[in-house]
C-alpha cells in the first residue's frame, strides 16, 4: 500500500511498554513510514522534543514513568507549534469509556485496539493526517483571512497587519519630505478589572468606547489601530513627539475621568501609555518605531488599582444570588415562610 500522503520521508513514534505490540506497528507502518519506538513516556516525550521529523504518534495510555496522559498533556501544552500540532492516535487496550473520555479531552486524536490488522491501521492514520491537514488547511486560511482583513471588527478601528501598510505609507513620505511623525501606544489597564466586575462582555463594549474617543481626537489622515486586547495605536503624519505626547496625556486625563456604572458601582477607568517620533527616535522603519512606543507603555507605571474588599464565601454569595433572582410567583404561599426564615437567619447572624 502507498504512503498515505507525501509524509513518507517523515518519522512515525509508536510508544508502547509492551514489546510485542511495539513490533506489531512497526511491522505494519514501516513499509509506509520510517518509525521510532519507546517504551515509556518519558522516552517518547525526550524523543520528541529532539526529533523534528517525528509527525505522528500512536502511544499507550498505561506505561512506566510517564503514562499516555501525561504525554498527550506534554505534547498539547507544547510551547513548541510543531509538538503541539503533533496528531496523536491513542493504542487502545482495554481501557474503559472514561479513560478514552480523557485521553480525547487533552487532545487526543482517534484510538486504534492492539489488535487492529494492517489495512485497519493504514486506513486510519490515513485518516487523522488527512483531517489534520485539512485542519492547518482551515487556519492558514483563518489567518489569511485575517492578514487581509482592514478593521476591527469589534471597535472599527483598522487591524494591527492594515495600521502596518498605512504606517509604511507614512514613514515613507516622512522620510522623503523630511516631515514629522509619531506613535503612540495607548492602553486601558483597567481592562481585566472590568471584566472580572462585570464580564467580559462589559469589558469589550467599553474597549469599544475607548476606540471611538481615541478616533474623535485624531485627525482623518492619522491611523488608528487596536493591537492587542486592551491596546490601541496611532500612527499620526505631521505630527512631532509633543503634540502626541500632549494627546497621549489628553486622552489619559479623559479615559481616568470617565467611569461606568454597573449595578450600582462605579468602575473606574486607568490608562498608560508610550510615544515614539522620527524626530528624536533614531529608527529606520515604521516597525520600529512602533516597537518603541510599546516598549515604553510596558515600561509605563500602571496607576495603582484600589484593594478589593474581600469578598463572600462562594457557597454563601451563591445562596444570595439565588434568593435575590426568586420569582414571588414562583414561591406562591410559601413566600411567607421564606421572609421568616431569612428574618431568622438576619436575626442569628446580628448576634
């Protein structure tokens, strides 16, 4: 039988403790592939990290050392993308429901029995590397996608890849007429705090808020962008580091000033931000001097967050929030019994 795609000069990792059954797939796949075997996790784990032509491997659940979880947690939770992308196809013996449950859960991508036949274990490796590839296929085109998209869709501002090719245009004609321009860096620090008060729901619409005044107090000619979560980017033409500096400070002054009220609390807004010109930044392309702007807002001092009371035990703020969602309806004649229960426990908790 024919390799099953063009993989044939890459490496196939059977891992198993069991020598029979490593021997079994060997004997099946190296007319196809070339093939490594190991006995253990760890072994099987070292040998990935240091061999790049590995691009499959089927592995036990139960081994010495490292067993087949632990493996599969290694392999997805892989810095590496190469390791992380790695199809993995469990060798199932025995194993009950639950196991293959959790092997699937941390990233496993089909399951073959020990005692599969030789057309049974081509067919399906030629399966899960058929659907992987049409799954790297799929996000190259996501990404695609992305690289040619121009704006935001949750803000309109324009992406990071779109401010990129505008902040050419105008470095380029800086540079050619000797004219100014500058960066800033803009960010909502207060970002993760919204979310964790109110949701991140909340959090976005006011990043949105954020984008709209930031694109009110720009020119038409000037580039605005979000480049991160909680980011925002100006790129602005004709313009020296003290007039950004000055607008850099505006805008911190308005996003501190403002504040939101959710079920009666006020969330309060913090801003940092980093400025860079052609003027006084010795650069030599648009990057750069975008590098710099967000080097200086990591370096920026975060105002510091107020302390945030502690709150209640879980299972007592849960209990609370399910009385204070109940429908009178609901509880019909017994409401009564309800207001006398709480006026006890009201009464017990007082002293």
């Amino acid at each position: 039988m024919p390799p099953p795609t063009d993989l044939a000069q890459k490496r196939v990792l059977v891992v198993d403790d069991s020598k029979f059954v490593r021997r079994t797939f060997v004997s099946i796949l190296e007319s196809s592939f070339a093939v490594r075997e190991e006995a253990d996790g760890e072994a099987a784990w070292q040998a990935i990290a240091g061999d790049p032509s590995i691009v499959l491997v089927f592995t036990d659940l139960e081994m010495p050392k490292v067993d087949g979880f632990e493996l599969l947690s290694r392999i997805r939770g892989s810095r590496d993308a190469h390791i992380r992308a790695l199809p993995v196809v469990v060798i199932s013996g025995n194993e009950g429901q639950e196991n293959k449950q959790r092997a699937r859960e941390l990233g496993a991508n089909d399951f073959i029995g020990k005692s599969a036949d030789a057309p049974e274990v081509l067919s399906r490796l030629d399966t899960v590397l058929r659907m992987v590839r049409a799954s790297r296929e799929l996000e190259a085109s996501r990404q695609a996608v992305e690289r040619t998209a121009t704006h935001d869709p949750l803000t309109g501002t324009l992406t990071p890849h779109y401010l990129v090719t505008e902040g050419r245009k105008h470095f380029a004609h800086a540079r050619r007429h000797g004219r100014e321009l500058s960066v800033l860096a803009l960010r909502l620090d207060s970002y993760d705090d919204i979310a964790l008060a109110a949701g991140k729901d909340i959090a976005d619409v006011v990043v949105t808020r954020v984008g709209k005044l930031v694109m009110q107090k720009v020119r038409v000619e000037d580039s605005v962008a979000r480049t991160a979560q909680a980011t925002f980017m100006v790129v602005a033409a004709a313009t020296g580091a003290a007039q950004m500096l000055a607008l850099a400070q505006r805008l911190q002054r308005e996003l501190e000033q403002a504040k939101v009220s959710y079920r009666e609390r006020s969330l309060k807004f913090a801003a940092s931000f980093g400025v860079a010109s052609l003027a006084v930044d010795a650069v030599n392309s648009i990057e750069d001097l975008m590098r710099l702007a967000l080097q200086r807002l990591q370096k920026a001092t975060r105002p510091p967050t107020e302390p945030k009371p502690a709150g209640l035990p879980p299972d007592i703020e849960g209990a609370l929030g399910v009385l204070e969602r109940a429908d009178r309806a609901r509880l019909g004649r017994r409401a009564a019994e309800v207001v006398q229960r709480l006026k006890r426990i009201a009464k017990a908790i007082a002293g």
